[in-house]
C-alpha cells in the first residue's frame, strides 16, 4: 500500500507536466511542427517500436516483432557504448592499478593525463574522422576516450587510498606483493573503481549520442538527427525518450552490478 | 623455543618539529609461553615498541631476536590483533581466518580444517558466511584472533585489542584469550593502557615512561587464576601500578599543556 502511494507521489508532477502539455498544444498555443502533442509523440512512439514491414516469409515472430527501427537503433546505440566502454576501461584499469601502485610510474604519466583530461570527447571529433573513418570506430574512439578518464582518475584514487591498516595486516600474515596487490589492494580499491565505472559508462552513453550524429546511418543518435530534417518533431521527442530510458537502464543495470560486488561494503547505499 | 630478546632498542621518529626520541634504553627478554602486558599512558612508545617487534618498524638503534634471529620485516611467526580490527571487509568471516593459510599455499583440505577448527574454538560458527560489517565489535575481534591463530604463530602481538569495546565484551573477550593462551601456550605480548587489563591477563607487566619511553618497572603478577578484580592483593596491585601511571600521565599533561602554551 505504502509502495502504491509513494509510486502514485512520484508520477504526480510527470502526469502533471503531460496534462499541461496536451492542454496546451490541442488549444492550439502552439504549432504541432514546433511541439507536437504528448498523446502524438506516444503514438509516434510506438509506431516506432513496430516493426515497419509485414512479417516476412520464413522470418520467426519473434525476430519480425523485434524488427522494428526503434529497437534496432537502441542495440546500435548499446552496442557501441559497450564496445566504446571495454576499449576505453580496458585500457585505464591497467594503466590506473600502475599509476595508484607506483609512484615514478605516476609521476611519468600524470603530466600527459592531465593535460588530455579536460579536452571534452566532442573535440576529438575531426580526428576521429581523419583516423577512422566513417562507420562503428570512429564511435567507438570517441566513447572510449569518453570511459577512459573517469575510470582511470578513480582507479589511481582507489589504489592511492587503501586504508594502511589492511596493507600492515596483509604484511603481518605474510602476504608477497603479487598477492598484495590482487588480493588486498585491488578489493580494497574497487568502491572507488566501480564509482568510476559508473561515471564512465554516464560519459559513454552521452558521447554515442553525439557520434552517432556524425558518421553513422542508425542509432539514436542518428535517428533524432534523421527526424530533424524532415521537422518530424514527434519522432524526435520519441528518440529523446529513447534515450532517457535506455541510459535509466544502464544506469540501474550498473548500480544493480555495483551493489553486488560491493555486498561486503559498509556505506552502501540501499 | 620463541624467546623474544629485545636488545637496547631506540626508536627516533623525525617530525617537522625535531627529532622525538619515542623510546630507548629498552632491555626485555620475554620468555615463550609469558604473557606480558605492555602498560603507560598515550605516547609512551609501547605501540612503537610492539611495532618494532611486529616489524613494521625497525628501531633506530639496537636489535630485537627472535630465537636469536633479528627481526627485519613483518611475518607470519609474529601474528598481530589491531586495535581496529584490520579484518578484510570484502571477505566472509571464514575467508579472513583463511587467507593467512591460503598465503602460505596450504591444502584445501588442511586450510578447512583449519577453519573449522578455530570458527568452533571462537565461537563463530553460526558467522562464517557473514562480512564484518554485519559484526558486532567483540565479534570482529574474535575473528582477528581467529585470523592470527590460524597461523598457528607461537608469538601473538596484541595492540590495544580490546580498547575499542565496552566493559562486559571486553571482560569475555580476556577471559576467552586466558582461554586460548592456556590451552595452545602462546606467547603473547599485549598493549594496553588500562592497568586492571593488565593485572587481569598478565603473567608480568611493563610499565613505561612518558616520552621517550623506557621501562618504569617490571612488575611479575603472582597472582593464580582466574583473577579476582575485587580482591584485596588485585586492588593494592593497580593501586600501586596506578600511581605509576598516573606520574607519567601527569609528565604527559604537562608537555602538551607547555605545546599549546608555545602556540
């Protein structure tokens, strides 16, 4: 009951916001092109889930009911994210657990990181043409370096910041520094890792949106961009929408994953 | 057997202040099988001292053997219960009693064994799959003793243990400890500044000096257990080691009044 009234508060101001909305734009205030009408961007919506085509001889129900253009822009979308996001963690974890561990190592790369930090993903843009092309890498470039810092700046932090307590009693039990750093630091660190996971996987799904107005023919990205050109406002809209669920889910699906490695840990939030 | 010989030890800490000598002069032979209490008030070096025994942090000057063996790093043959626990948070109760045993590439077979063993003597079985952080203080303490058992180490160094819990854990806790060190016969040298602590576990009691640290008195408890803090031969005890204490607490009162006078 407690669960229903509490849901029931949270869709309030929403609803409110789309009652307002639709009263607004059937009075006519202002121009369907500019700004369609909720009850039309949900139409346009769904039309957008459905597949566009018959279903096909020999095709399966399932893959024609999965053949519409909205869930394939949402598994490009995902897709180079993903793609995106191994590369560029791949490349930080490793690079971070050294830079934490080792202080001339640090001390060697931290001037090259700290000036490459700041420049925004977006500015990488022309390069990213120049080197890769049109299609998937270019994409896939820009996400990566978009992961990389945030992975990388929380990994050193988590390395740097192992409480010495658990240092002294690993050394007390006899620990070498291969199973120091595996077993002790490394979980001691991963709080601050998975901290920066999160932000990264933020950082990966903004920058897709905006590759994918540059050099490729499907995602979401592309597809409000598409929608654009022929002033479909409805469609666009819908693709925001889009893209405000899916990065909910990554969003859910990382802090799902997040709260299960760090069972053990005392601040989780709940 | 683990007689532990420390040798006119000195420990100097540099501080943007100067040098502080935190102890020196410090001549003690511990006997295996004794309990010795370190005692003295806050910045008296018995953590340093115990520090330098553990390893951690070699003296300055003059040599601690063990077995006749200096001591140059931390190891396994000395095991350390910490204030603070110092358990892993990211392992289960049994895995922490583990992992001292896994480093040391002992069998499955020997290392559940092992922690079946020490779950039962501590009284954690019903805890083994719990992290420590659904663990009460005197709970987590248990497993840190647990955890340095396991090593099956003939020297245990406690620091300050059971500084952290309330009167009634920490009572069982000492009495579960006079347990263990009477059936397995460690070595045990324990810090603490509470006297009655120490006059309730020891088999002997040093007291040290405030800055720089060295040894007021070395005082062997002959009293049989289990001890009776109301006892008349218990309480002329602490009263003695009490007025002890209290002249050094007294030096380091002054010397932190003088401090805040220069500031």
């Amino acid at each position: 009951m407690n669960k229903l009234k509490s849901l029931m508060h949270g869709a309030l101001a929403p609803v409110l916001v789309l009652l307002v909305w639709e009263a607004c734009a059937r009075a006519g205030l202002f121009s369907a092109v500019v700004m369609p009408a909720p009850s039309a961007v949900a139409a346009k919506w769904w039309a957008y889930l459905l597949p566009a085509q018959p279903q096909a001889e020999g095709q399966s129900y399932l893959g024609w009911l999965l053949s519409g253009e909205l869930l394939h822009d949402a598994y490009s979308s995902l897709y180079r994210v993903i793609a995106g996001f191994v590369i560029g963690a791949g490349l930080a974890l490793p690079l971070g657990l050294v830079m934490g561990a080792n202080t001339r190592i640090h001390d060697f790369f931290n001037p090259l990181v700290q000036i490459l930090r700041p420049i925004p993903p977006i500015a990488y843009i022309p390069l990213a043409i120049l080197w890769f092309g049109l299609g998937n890498p270019p994409s896939f470039f820009l996400i990566a370096i978009g992961a990389f810092f945030p992975v990388l700046m929380n990994t050193i932090a988590g390395v740097r910041h192992v409480d010495g307590i658990y240092l002294r009693a690993a050394r007390n039990l006899g620990v070498n520094q291969l199973t120091l750093f595996t077993r002790v630091i490394l979980p001691a660190a991963t709080p601050y890792i998975l901290a920066g996971v999160r932000i990264g996987i933020g950082t990966a799904f903004i920058v897709v949106i905006v590759s994918e107005m540059i050099a490729v023919n499907d995602g979401l990205g592309f597809r409000i961009l598409e929608a654009r050109e022929f002033m479909w406002s409805d469609k666009i809209i819908a693709g925001m929408i889009t893209i405000g669920l899916l990065g909910l889910a990554i969003d859910t699906a990382v802090s799902r994953l997040n709260n299960h490695l760090l069972r053990w840990h005392r601040g989780l939030e709940h | 057997m683990s007689q532990i010989l420390i040798n006119n030890v000195q420990k100097v800490f540099t501080t943007p202040g100067g040098p502080v000598v935190a102890m020196k002069d410090i001549q003690l032979t511990i006997q295996p099988g004794e309990f010795v209490c370190l005692l003295g008030p806050s910045g008296c070096g018995k953590s340093t001292l115990l520090n330098a025994v553990a390893g951690f942090q070699p003296p300055s000057a003059g040599e601690i053997t063990i077995e006749g063996k200096k001591i140059l790093s931390p190891g396994p043959d000395r095991g350390m219960v910490f204030q603070e626990y110092a358990l892993f948070p990211w392992m289960t109760v049994a895995q922490n009693i583990a992992f001292g045993l896994e480093v040391q590439k002992k069998s499955r077979s020997d290392i559940a064994q092992t922690v079946n063993q020490l779950l039962d003597l501590l009284h954690l079985k019903d805890f083994r799959d719990r992290y420590p952080k659904d663990l009460s203080g005197g709970m987590r303490q248990r497993v840190a003793i647990a955890r340095v058992l396991a090593l099956d180490s003939p020297i245990m160094l406690m620091d300050e243990p059971f500084g952290a819990l309330d009167a009634l854990t920490r009572r069982n806790l000492q009495d579960e400890l006079l347990r263990i060190w009477e059936k397995l016969g460690k070595t045990i040298l324990f810090v603490t500044h509470s006297i009655e602590e120490s006059i309730y576990l020891a088999d002997r009691i040093v007291v040290m000096t405030y800055r720089p640290g060295t040894v007021k008195r070395d005082q062997i408890v002959d009293m049989p257990r289990p001890r009776d803090p109301s006892s008349a031969a218990f309480n002329a005890l602490k009263r003695e080691l009490g007025a002890l204490v209290m002249e050094e607490q007294q030096r380091h009162a002054n010397a932190e009044m003088k401090l805040a006078a220069v500031d």
